[in-house]
C-alpha cells in the first residue's frame, strides 16, 4: 500500500483526469465515477493532506470499489480508465 | 472546551450535546479535561445529521488513523476523517447528508446505489 506517497491532491488530480470525476467541494470533496450515464462508485477524498493515513486510503480504495493495490495502480499509472471500468463492471 | 480525547454519544439529550469522556465526568455542552488517551475503536450512534433529523440511529465507529480519526458507518460507503473526533464525526455528517441528497437528484444509479438511496429515504426525516 503506497499511502505514504500520495498526497489527497494526487488522488483528486488521477480522478479527476482518469476517471473523469467531477468533485463537489465541502468538508471534504466528492464525486461521482460514471459509466454509460449510470452511477457507479462515489469517492470522499479530505482535503489537504500531503500524505494520506492508510485507513483513509484503504476506505477510498474500497469507495472506489479495488483494493489497495489496485488502487496503487491507478495513482501510479499502470490503470488506466478502460482497466478501472472492467475491475468496477464485474464487481456490480 | 477540550474535545481531543472526547467520544461523542449523541443518544438522547435534547438540551445539548452530551460528551463523554473515558474516565472523565458527563456534563451537557462541555467536557472536562481527560488524561487518557481514546481507546483505538470506539462505536456510537448518529441520530442527526447537520441539518436533519434521523428516524433511525446510525452505527458508526471511529478510529485512529495516522495522527488524526477517521469516522465510519457501518451500513454505508461514507467517511469522515478529522484531526479530532468531533471533527471527523462533523465530516461524516455532512458527507452522509450530501450523500443523502445527491442521491435524490438522480435515478441513474447502480443497483447497490439503489440500494443506499432506499434506505436512506427510509431513516432520513426531511
């Protein structure tokens, strides 16, 4: 699990670019991940944290329907949108 | 007030916030000054969000996690992380009301959002 190198604004940055996230701002931002115009995962990232606790990184994982691996792979690079949507489509 | 170390139990008062501190004294509105530290996984109930009120409580738990909390509920996809308890149990609240209506605003949703949504119409008092 690589919490430790990423900080909340590369998540909302890999989200936003991969994932085509839109986030609303609040407490903390959220947004929806769609595909084909239905709501799949919604994703809570807090704001502000240079690096994230693993709990927190673990949850957002799990928001996002992968696991901390998977995870890891779409901040790093090697995820990319098209293996995201197949990892999320088998899991609904 | 010192909310550091406080569990936050919401159950019952309507006359204010009850605060509960481990080895401290319950007082309404404001806590007294507790030397010990919070225990790693502490459960409580919400019974309000921000701004409505819960027909049904809902089970949640808090967490240590780095050198903040993390708030979570047991039935929903929803977080909420604090440098304190009380922030993150804040954050959670508001995040389940946003949750909550952004729902509301759409059918597009998959089955288990479906899900979520049903449920939350039935324990959220508009």
């Amino acid at each position: 699990m690589k919490n430790a190198q990423f900080a909340t604004h590369d998540v909302l940055h890999c989200c936003e670019k991969k994932l085509d996230i839109k986030f609303r701002q609040g407490k903390h931002y959220s947004g929806w991940f769609i595909h084909n115009d239905v709501k799949i995962a919604r994703i809570t990232v807090p704001k502000g944290r240079k690096s994230i606790p693993p709990k927190t990184y673990k949850t957002m994982a799990k928001q996002l329907k992968l696991n901390t691996q998977q995870f890891d792979e779409l901040l790093e690079c090697p995820l990319g949108r098209e293996e995201y949507i197949e990892i999320v489509t088998k899991s609904i | 007030m010192i909310l550091k170390n406080a569990f936050v139990d919401e159950s019952v008062d309507p006359r204010g916030k009850i605060f509960q501190v481990p080895k401290g004294r319950l007082i309404r509105g404001r806590v007294t000054t507790s030397s010990s530290p919070i225990k790693p996984f502490e459960r409580f109930r919400i019974r309000r969000l921000k701004s409505r009120d819960l027909k049904e409580p809902l089970e949640a738990v808090v967490e240590r996690d780095g050198t903040g909390y993390i708030a979570r509920i047991l039935d929903l996809p929803s977080y909420g992380y604090g440098e304190d308890i009380v922030e993150a149990v804040d954050v959670l609240k508001e995040d389940i009301e946003s949750l909550y209506e952004e729902l509301l605003e759409s059918d597009n949703l998959s089955q288990e959002w479906k899900r979520i949504k049903l449920f939350l119409l039935s324990i959220v008092s508009d």
